[in-house]
C-alpha cells in the first residue's frame, strides 16, 4: 500500500554530522514544516522568498518554489551563510503534502527545477 508519511533523503555530512550536501523529498497527510528538520542549534532558517516565476507543475499539480537563507553554525563555533530552494505542492490523488528541498552547493535553481518536473507522485 502506499505510505501515509515519509521522506528520501540523499545527503553527505561532516566528520561531525553537519551536512555539506542534501536534497530531500518528504511526504504525508500533514504539511512538514522546515522548522522540525534542521537541528536548532546548527542551523538557522529565514524567511522563504519566492523563486520567480516559475511554471512548472509537478506531475500535474500546482507548485511552490522558494527559497532561503541559511545560517550554520559548526560545533567549533565557526558561522556560515548557505541557501536552500524548497518546493511545496499537493497531491489530490493521494492525498498528500509533498516537500522538496535542496542546498544550492548541492544543485542549482535550474536542475531542482528540472528534478521537479520528473517527479512522480500517483
């Protein structure tokens, strides 16, 4: 049967756990929030900014592009600044929220944008 709730994260990390590369795909009944997915006191998100006008739906459907700003902070106390470009839609055929989301060092705006395209969601 198809899962309720899930996700498929690629990601590298540090020796210390800290990730250098991520693009995750998160699934289910409820919208997951960006905020239960970084730990607090490594990472700091600001507010979402549109990407543009992008039109672009994901396997039929309406989707959201943003993006943000992104503050790391390493266990020695080093501070960083990344961007993250997110995608939201929702599927009515399953009934599910889905959430995209990738580092830029990971992927550009363009490809993220080409995964979304492929993407499969029934």
């Amino acid at each position: 049967g198809i899962k309720e709730k899930g996700a498929v994260i690629f990601e590298t990390r540090s020796e210390r756990g800290m990730f250098e590369r991520l693009f995750a795909v998160y699934w289910g009944k409820e919208i997951t929030e960006l905020s239960g997915l970084f730990p607090s006191d490594r990472y700091k998100l600001f507010t979402e900014t549109p990407m543009g006008a992008i039109e672009v739906k994901a396997d039929g459907h309406d989707a959201t592009f943003m993006k943000s700003a992104l503050s790391i902070t390493y266990p020695c106390g080093q501070q960083t600044d990344g961007n993250i470009v997110i995608c939201r839609f929702y599927c009515d055929e399953t009934k599910r929220h889905f959430l995209l989301l990738s580092f830029l060092t990971t992927v550009t705006e363009k490809e993220f944008v080409e995964v979304i395209k492929t993407l499969k969601c029934h």
